[in-house]
DNA sequence: CTTCTGACTGGGA
DNA sequence: GTCCCAGCCAGAA
C-alpha cells in the first residue's frame, strides 16, 4: 500500500493515511519515511492533507496526523485544531495536560495490528 | 528553468 | 517547560 510510486505522492499519503485504524495517531515524518525514506519530507506530507479533496475529506482520516511532538499543528481555518482535538477525542485518544497526545501510547507507525 | 511556500523537525535560547 | 531559527522535501507559480 503506501509507497513512494511514481510522482504519486499526495496519493501515497491519503492511502497510508486510510490505512491509520481509528484510535491511533501518526506524524508527518513518519508517513513521509515509510513513503520516500526521507523524513524531511514531513512539510510535504502536510501540505498533501492541507490539499485534501472535499471528496475523500470523509475517507482519509487526516485529524490521525500530528507532528512529531504529539501536538497539532494545524493552520487550517477550516479543519481547525479544535475539531481535529474532538475527532480524536472521539476515537479514544487521550490528550495531555497541553493537549498532548501520548506518541508512545497512541502512535501508529505502519503496523498491521489494528 | 528558477523561486516560494507549507497542517514539519530538531536543536538552541 | 516554551519560544525562535535554520534545514529539509515535493509541488505549484
């Protein structure tokens, strides 16, 4: 499933976004590495969720993304930080003192055990 | 082709 | 602990 293919990489994101079970949570570098390798992509990553179709918006769990710090990062107006916090609330992830997710806990990085 | 930007990251202040 | 700065990659102008 995720891989670097082609020049598809927004594509390679939302699938590996997809592939997130509920209840969990990932980075950006992280999903940038099992993709291209290069953990530096990170920005990149971002930005293909920033981009992301109001069609599949409802499929690709995009609020499962957090920054490396288990915080969120979002600039987006309209998927606010605050709606990102009550999506994952809602799956069972359980923020910190500073609304902080606990990476050790909740952190995804690829496996298949859901 | 060059240039800029972005939902990031790590290190230093 | 938090805030700021520079580096990183891929895509759009």
């Amino acid at each position: 499933m995720g891989r670097a293919e082609d020049g598809n990489f927004f594509e390679s994101v939302y699938a590996l976004v997809r592939c997130i079970p509920a209840g969990r949570v990932t980075t950006y570098g992280t999903i940038a590495g099992l993709l291209t390798g290069r953990q530096g992509a990170a920005r990149t990553v971002g930005w293909a969720l920033h981009g992301l179709p109001e069609e599949i918006v409802d499929e690709v769990p995009w609020w499962r993304v957090i920054n490396a710090q288990g915080r969120i990062s979002t600039s987006c107006e309209i998927h606010s930080a605050g709606e990102q916090r009550d999506r994952l609330e809602s799956e069972g992830i359980v923020f910190g003192a500073n609304d902080r997710v606990d990476l050790s806990r909740f952190g995804w990085w690829g496996d298949d055990e859901q």
